[in-house]
C-alpha cells in the first residue's frame, strides 16, 4: 500500500491555497520549489487531450512547509506545536476501512485507523465529511503497510482535502499525543482485539488464526475416509502453516516495535503478540512417510483430498508422486501418439481433478506404467490435447536409454521399445532450443542421469551444472520430432562445445 494519487486542476490549486489567476502565477516566480504542472495518466480507452495538472500530495505538502500557506497546507506536516500538551484517548471507533482509536491533541482530533488497505485514510475522511458530524476529527491516519524512521510508517488525508494524502510520521503523532501508540501485527490486527486495548494496558495474548489452507488441511486431517499416512500428512502441513504464520508475526513484532535508531526510541507498542503456549507444533517429519501420505490422498476421490493436494501442490510439491504439468495437441502419428495408445481410461482421482484446474475435460486416463494422472481436453484452438503430469522417474526393468525425442515436450524411448514422457521435478520444465540466453540446461541434466540409470529419480537442483556438452545440443534448434540416439547423446556428453 502507499499514498493514493490525487490530481488538481489550477483552479483547484488557487481554492486549495487560496490566491487568484495573478497569485497562482507569482507562486512559480516566488518560490523555486513550488511544484510544476505535470499531465495526468490517461486511460488507454481515453482519447482526450492530455489534460495539465498538478499533484494533489506536492502541492499540498509544499504549502504545510512554508510560512505564507502553512495553515492551508497539509495538517500533520505543519511545524508542531511548541510543547503540546499532552493529548488523551477518546476510545474506539469503528470506520468503513476498519478499526480506528481516537485521540485528542492540540491539532484537533485525529484518527488513527488501523488498516493497510488502500486509500484507507481518504475513505474514512470521505465518510466523515459526508455524515456530517465530524467528532473534531481533523485528520485521518492509516497505516502505510510499511517502517518508517520513527515507528510504522503513516498516510494521512486531512478532512479539509480527503480526497489527498500524503506521508505523516509516527513520531510526530506521538508527539502530539504524549505517549506511546499501539500497533497491532497484521495477523492479530481484528477489531474485539482493539476494541478490548486500553492506554497502559499490557499486549493482549491473542491466538493466530488459521488461514483458508490450514482449515482445509485440518478438515482433511480430521476426515476418517482417509488412512493414518494420509491424515498425518495433512496434519503436518497443516502444522508447518500455523508454525510460520505465529514466526512470521513475531517477526515483524520485533520490526515493528524495535527500540528506534540512534537514541530517540519508537514510540510504538505491540497491542497483542501471538499465543505461543503451543509454538512450535510438530512439522517436517519424515518425508519417505510424508510422500506416502500424499501419494494415498492423489489416489482418493474425496473432495476434501482435492482440496488438500491443491495447497500441497502450491507449498511442497516435491512431497508429491508427480512432476511438471505438460501439456500437447493431439497429433496421430507422433511419438506422443505411441505413448498415448497405452493409457487407460479410469474415473477420475483427486489428482486428475487437480490437473484439470478449470478445463473441461473430456476423458481421464492414467499411464499402466508409471501411474501417472492423464486427461483429454479441448485445446484453446478448439483442438483436442493431452494434460499430464511428468514421472519423477521411470520403470528400469533393466533396459536403458535408447533415444530421446523432441516433440512440445522431451520424450524418452528406451531399448525394450517403451515410450515415456521424460521425468522432471514439479517446478520445472525439460526444454530445448534458444532460449534467449538462457540454456536447457534442465532436459541436458535429465538426460545425463538417464543415460546412466534409466529408472534414477531426476534431481534439478543442480540443473546449472549440467553437462556443457549435453547443453549445447538441446540448446540448438532441432525440428520437431528430431531424434538423438543414445550414441549422439553419449558422444555430445564427452565432448565440450566449441568457444566462438
């Protein structure tokens, strides 16, 4: 979130300064940083003129800084009272942007509303000023969603201008209030929290809540349709998201409310930490059981395993039993078409139905050789194309590599005459080609551990690492349908590509 941009015409500017035609023109002359005139971003339907303006936050923050325009300019970025008296809390208030706290001070009141959300500050200003009663508000701060100097970074719209904000600073309110200011954390950031906080009140000990992916792990973790393998699975998961999400909250606790630079402490206090009478909750726990797990709910047809694979699947999908989605045209005569002929039709699994996303598939198929989920979908030309997960590996039954094949994705054909779509890890993708100065590196390190060990699990960690040779080749630009034998692969391994 930041400051919301506001326009002004130079009519709006000369009411917001209050000068005329020949005051506007003496400003340029008088004062060298008075901001200039800029043209407002039109939209690309628009076909208007450019239109001249001025920038609402510029010209109002200029003014707060100078002697002739200060009392027009923007409240919180005037000079400050000389010994302020010390300010009060007048309590909660709910706004239409959320929770806000009230306080007294010798500007006014000001209202501090505690939310990120943007142009939180110029709405709750906006719904002030056209309800009418006021309260003595005379500005509305939110937060900024960042750190500033002096504590949590602010914007601010007076109700004077609401439809302008600019950058104020917590220690500058502070000041003004006479006393240290609460922040919540955004986790802990709900209305009965701060609506309970009171001045010299202790941080309330509020439990984390639990976002949408852990209540959907913990539904599939108490759901008994599942085995043990599978639930213990969820759960852990499940466990890993609390257990970052209360981390994550301590964290900016300590970002937030640190002591301050130098040796003006922050003004700032924490008005709730998280409850870690249970923190941490067991995580990581074996990924060989883990994996099972997953692979038992990938098999089910529970809509709850559905749901569960698709968070796994955005969080760890190494701990599933499939690799990168693929997809191709269906093209009779290929070599896709000798691998498709071996699939079997079945009724789909939560892991089809995770595979299909949004498409409208027409038919779900698995791989007899390899278990791997499969589906025929109309393509977005109106062509029919296979979805698929890759392996992580393939079956060795003591064959070996005899050729791979180039065709929309990297193809393995091995010497007892199977074909295979080639295994990849889940987050990235065999290809070959110029890939504009990148390499494919990726289809030359699953080759070169295929050509070793057809039935090895492919590891891409270190893909950048790959044989230079082996990279060379794919990184050229084959036909489709091109074939590399073993012997051209083995030979381009043992062979360092030539320096231009």
């Amino acid at each position: 979130m930041g400051v919301s941009s506001s326009y002004l015409t130079r009519l709006e500017v000369q009411h917001l300064l209050g000068v005329n035609t020949f005051g506007m023109w003496r400003l340029a002359r008088k004062y060298d940083k008075f901001p200039k005139p800029t043209e407002k971003p039109s939209r690309s339907f628009d076909r208007q003129e450019p239109q001249e303006v001025f920038d609402g936050t510029q010209v109002y923050s200029w003014a707060a800084g100078t002697q002739e325009f200060a009392h027009r300019g923007a409240v919180l970025l005037r000079p400050l009272p000389q010994n302020p008296t010390p300010g009060r809390w007048l309590g909660y208030k709910d706004t239409v942007r959320g929770p806000a706290l009230d306080w007294h001070t010798d500007l006014g009141v000001i209202r501090l509303v505690h939310s990120t959300t943007s142009k939180a500050a110029t709405d709750v200003a906006s719904a002030i000023t056209s309800g009418g009663g006021k309260d003595g508000v005379v500005t509305v701060c939110s937060l900024y969603g960042d750190m500033g100097f002096r504590g949590p970074a602010l914007v601010a719209a007076d109700l004077a201008h609401p439809g302008i904000e600019y950058e104020a600073s917590w220690g500058d309110l502070a000041a003004l209030v006479g006393q240290v200011l609460p922040w919540w954390p955004d986790l802990l950031r709900h209305p009965k929290v701060i609506r309970e906080w009171r001045p010299g009140a202790r941080a309330a000990v509020v439990e984390v809540p639990a976002n949408d992916n852990e209540k959907i792990l913990r539904r599939a973790a108490a759901n008994d349709v599942f085995d043990v393998t599978s639930r213990a699975a969820a759960t852990d998961m499940a466990n890993g998201i609390r257990n970052s999400r209360i981390d994550h909250t301590n964290n900016d606790i300590r970002i937030f409310c640190k002591d301050g630079y130098g040796e003006t402490p922050n003004q700032v206090t924490a008005g709730a930490v998280p409850d870690t009478s249970h923190h941490p909750l067991p995580c990581d726990g074996n990924r060989q059981a883990l994996q099972a797990g997953w692979h038992k709910l990938a098999l089910s047809v529970h809509p709850d395993a559905v749901a569960a694979l698709e968070v796994a699947l955005g969080r760890e999908p190494e701990l599933l039993p499939f690799g990168a989605v693929t997809e191709i045209p269906l093209q009779p005569g290929t070599v896709s078409d000798r691998w498709t002929r071996r699939l079997t039709m079945c009724d789909p699994t939560a892991a089809h139905a995770v595979l299909a996303q949004d498409a409208k598939a027409e038919a779900f198929f698995t791989d007899p050789l390899t278990d791997m989920p499969v589906l025929r979908t109309p393509h977005v030309n109106g062509k029919q194309a296979w979805r698929f997960y890759a392996p992580l590996s393939l079956p060795a039954g003591g064959s070996e590599l005899a050729s791979v094949v180039l065709d929309h994705t990297l193809w393995v054909i091995t010497s007892d005459g199977h074909v295979h779509p080639a295994p990849c890890t889940p987050t990235e993708h065999p290809w070959w080609g110029d890939g504009w100065g990148d390499r494919a590196s990726e289809a030359a390190t699953v080759t070169d551990q295929l050509l070793d060990d057809l039935g090895a699990t492919v590891d891409l960690h270190q893909h950048y690492n790959a044989s230079k040779g082996l990279t060379a080749l794919f990184n050229e630009e084959h036909k489709r349908g091109a074939e590399l034998t073993r012997a051209a692969l083995l030979h381009a391994r043992m062979t360092p590509p030539r320096t231009r």
